[in-house]
C-alpha cells in the first residue's frame, strides 16, 4: 500500500518567517494530494490541496509544490502568524482509491510560531 | 447543516467493557471512515465505508468492527476494550462522486477521546 513520511516532526519558527514542511509518498499511482491542518483540541481541516497534473498552487500566504519523479510535495506557509501554530498533515490518495476516496497521511508536523 | 457528528465526545471503559462509537453526516456523502490518532503518529485508518453497504478495513482494523447502518450513519464497536485502544477516534466522509478535487476532500467530526483502564 501507500506510504507517506513526512518532516520535521516539529517545526518552530519566528513570526514573519516562512515554513517548510516535505512529505514523500511510495505510491506512483497517486494523483491527489491535500494537506489538512489541525489546532490543538479541533479536528483536522483541508488548507489546501494539489492534483497531480499540477505542479504548483497557491492560496494567499499557503502554497504547495508537487514533484512527480521524485515523488515529493512540500507545504509553504510565508510570513507566518502566531495563529499559524498547529499540527500539520499531508496526505496522499491513489488512482485505484479514488473512488472511494482513502487517503494515506503523514504523521503530521506540530509547528510553533513564536511571537 | 452540521457536517460530520459524533457521539460521544469523551469516553472512559474498563477493560473487557464494549461501546459503540457513533457517527451521522448531513452531507449526503457516500464514503466515511473510522480513524485513530495517537500522538507522533498521525491519523491510521480504522475501516472504511465507500457506499452504503459496503466496509472495507483500513490499516489498524483489529480488534474494531463497523457498520453502515445507512448513508447518515457509521459505527464503530469496540467489542472488548484494551488500554492499546486509548486513543482519539475520528470520524469523517468525502463524496467521491462530485467533480474535481472536491471529491476526495475529507470533512472531520469533532473526535471522541477514548481511554480504557
């Protein structure tokens, strides 16, 4: 099956410094990849997500970049905010789960934005 | 429109005592599944329900069963509590047959925080 490792496990940064948080996935099968960020207590929620016919998308201060050979995808956050500090997760989904929608995560990135 | 809901949000058991978790969605999607998070670890997929009537195990299926009673509701059933199954338990549901990405979004319940002693 699908395999996703994602890095660092922690993260702390200064507020007004940008965020880099990688993810790599085993399965060159799949085509859809959302990250989902989740405050302490709260569920998870979808911040953004890539398909794999695309390389790059933004969405204000949050971007992510999709590299197909190398079977890597990265979460940018720039000119972080303390309301920026969560736990982070990035996913991978596979062609032949699409229609069911399954999706393999990482074991999530627990990033602090110091004021 | 409430999302995703589930039932109960804090729960403690005694070893060997059962339960039921319980999980109803209003968005009138066809897949949910059942997750465990346990800290450094993620979120490990429990089962899954791609249609009505159908289930499918996940990563960390034993000791876990579900049911599908209808579209709305998803549950899961501890039958025999062990401490290994102290843990936040997650709920959610996609609707893989709308267009786009929007297919495999996946909407979270708010999670029941299971401890077994």
């Amino acid at each position: 099956g699908e395999n996703v490792e994602q890095h660092p496990s922690t993260l702390s940064v200064q507020e007004g410094d940008s965020a880099v948080i990688k993810c790599t996935y085993s399965d060159s099968a799949s085509n859809y990849f959302p990250w989902y960020k989740q405050e302490l207590g709260k569920r998870p929620q979808l911040i953004i997500d890539i398909r794999s016919n695309v390389g790059e998308k933004k969405d204000q201060r949050i971007a992510v970049t999709l590299n197909k050979t190398a079977k890597h995808f990265s979460l940018h956050i720039t000119e972080t905010q303390p309301e920026d500090s969560a736990v982070y997760f990035c996913a991978a989904t596979t062609r032949r789960n699409t229609n069911a929608g399954k999706s393999t995560f990482g074991d999530g990135t627990t990033l602090t934005v110091k004021p | 429109n409430a999302g995703v809901t589930q039932t109960p949000k804090f729960q403690v058991l005694k070893t060997g005592q059962s339960m039921t978790l319980q999980c109803a969605q209003d968005m009138n999607h066809n897949s949910m599944y059942w997750y465990r998070q346990d800290p450094g670890m993620g979120l490990r997929l429990i089962y899954y329900s791609a249609s009505e009537g159908t289930t499918d195990k996940g990563e960390v299926p034993n000791g876990y069963n579900v049911s599908r009673l209808n579209k709305r509701e998803f549950s899961l059933r501890l039958e025999s509590a062990a401490p290994s199954q102290t843990s936040v338990y997650f709920c959610a549901s996609s609707d893989p047959t709308s267009g786009g990405l929007a297919k495999n979004i996946q909407y979270f319940g708010a999670g029941t925080r299971l401890s077994v002693l």
